[in-house]
C-alpha cells in the first residue's frame, strides 16, 4: 500500500470556554474543513477540583450533521429530545445523528461535580449530505468495554474500532455514511499502517504525544491535512508513545452553509431551522 504524503500540519488554536480548557484544530485559518469532517473541539486535559461547575453545554439544538464525542478521561452525561440518557465513562465513544433537529445536553454528572477529577474529551462534526439532513435523530452511547480493540506491530499499537473496519474487525458504531473512525494507542516507537482508500479524506489529529507521519514529525495538538496520492497513511510515534483520532470518508462536495449549531446546504434552509427551532419542533428536554 503506497503510503500518503503529508501537504501540512494545522495547529489547534486555543480558545477556552469558561474554565474550560479548548483547542479547535478544525476549521482553522489554514483549513476550513476537511470534507465531510467540519469542526473538532478538543477540551482538557485538565484536573477539575472537588466541588466545580462541570461542562458548561446546557440544552442547545442542531441540525443538519452528527456529533462524535471521545471520552478520553472524566466523565460526560448526555440527554436529548428523542428521550436518550446516559452517562459515559473514560473510555466511551457517544455517536449522535442531529438530523431533522434534536435538542441535547452535554453536562458533568453530580459525582463528577462533587468530587472533581481528570477531563479531556474530542467532539468531532461530521456533515450529512443533502439527501440526510432530515433523516430521524438518532443517539448510541458506549462504553470502554463495548468498542473493540485491535493490536498492531506486536502490541505496540492498540487500535480502538469506532466505525468501519481494520483488518477485517468492524467498529462498535454503523455509520449512516461509511465514515471510519479509531483512536489509535502508540507505545513510544510503535508503528502503524492505517488504511486510507483513494478518493476519500482522511482525519487524521495528534491528541498526545508526537507521530512521524510519512516521515514528518507532528506534534500533539496539530491535525495533519493529507494528500490523496496513495491508499495508507504510516505512523511512527515517538519516544513519549501517541494517541491520535484516525478515520477517513467519502467527500460530500456539496455546499456548506453553517449558523451556529445548525449545518445545511443553502441559507434558506439555515432559516428554517431557526424558524423549526423557535417553533418547538426539534423538542425538549424532558
């Protein structure tokens, strides 16, 4: 498998909410989006003290996109419209479809408030095409135990499954679009060859540590922008070990017009959601 070149590595900026800790390496000043992954918010790593406020994502609506939110450390309870409810530990993977329009909550639940602890959590947006934006919302919240694990170069790499496949292993979540996604585990040195077919754009995000990626040194924090000129993308970590988000898609080369948590194709449909939204229609909390 000829392995993919590297056209540039896009640093997450900073841009804390609140007490809470958040680089955005998506959509940044050099890369708007990577077509269909939109936006990443990395929050922590931080330590909370006993008696904190917790997450600040009250109920708030979307449409148009699905939310995937890694639960690398602490603890994230969700609750929605569609009447889901869960609370996902370190570990945990939540899979969220907006669709049609759903209303949600994204907060730290009353034990994590009282006694404080390690946090870090990605949220990643990925776009549905014209044809889904008003499919039914749909919400999955697994745990550590529930994803499964595949090993590479003799356990140095420990690949977590969230969608798609890896050496003929399916991940723990069915994509409504053939989105692939696995958080990848590096001891210091180990080696991964990560499939990445021809036509489709690959994600690839250094959350700890450092990757030679195609023989390029990216450090954590940075989201690397690959060329579409061969079907793998090899990475070395370094001597600290890495954790990376991995996962490719078909591109949906249709327009993107976004207003805040709404994702659509044309402004027209922006303002209906608005309108949909202030009319009730996305539902509520319970």
């Amino acid at each position: 498998m000829p392995s993919r070149s590297l056209i540039a590595a896009h640093p997450a900026l900073r841009d804390d909410i609140g007490d809470l800790v958040t680089r955005r390496p998506l959509p940044g000043p050099g890369l708007d989006q990577v077509d269909p992954f939109l936006f990443l918010n990395h929050h922590g790593p931080q330590t909370y003290k006993p008696g904190n406020h917790g997450l600040p994502f009250g109920p708030h609506p979307h449409r148009g996109f699905e939310t995937v939110t890694f639960i690398l450390e602490g603890e994230l309870a969700h609750l929605d419209s569609g009447g889901h409810e869960s609370v996902i530990r370190a570990g945990g993977v939540q899979w969220m479809t907006a669709g049609r329009g759903l209303v949600h909550a994204e907060i730290s639940p009353d034990s994590f408030k009282r006694t404080g602890g390690p946090l870090e959590i990605l949220q990643l947006w990925v776009n549905l095409p014209a044809r889904l934006k008003m499919t039914a919302p749909a919400y999955t919240g697994l745990q550590r135990e529930d994803i499964p694990v595949v090993e590479a170069d003799g356990g140095k790499v420990r690949v977590e499954l969230i969608a798609g496949a890896w050496e003929g292993r399916k991940g723990a979540f069915e994509s409504l679009t053939g989105v692939a996604m696995t958080v990848l585990r590096f001891d210091a040195g180990g080696r991964a060859i990560a499939p990445a077919p021809n036509g489709r754009s690959v994600f690839l995000y250094v959350v700890a540590g450092a990757l030679q990626v195609s023989g390029t040194t990216i450090e954590r924090f940075h989201l690397a922008e690959m060329a579409d000129d061969g079907d793998a993308v090899e990475m070395v970590a370094g001597a600290e070990g890495a954790v990376a988000l991995f996962g490719h898609a078909a591109p949906l080369n249709e327009p993107v017009v976004a207003h805040g948590p709404f994702v659509m194709n044309t402004r027209e449909e922006i303002k209906q959601a608005m309108r949909d939204y202030q009319a009730g229609r996305f539902g509520a909390i319970a």
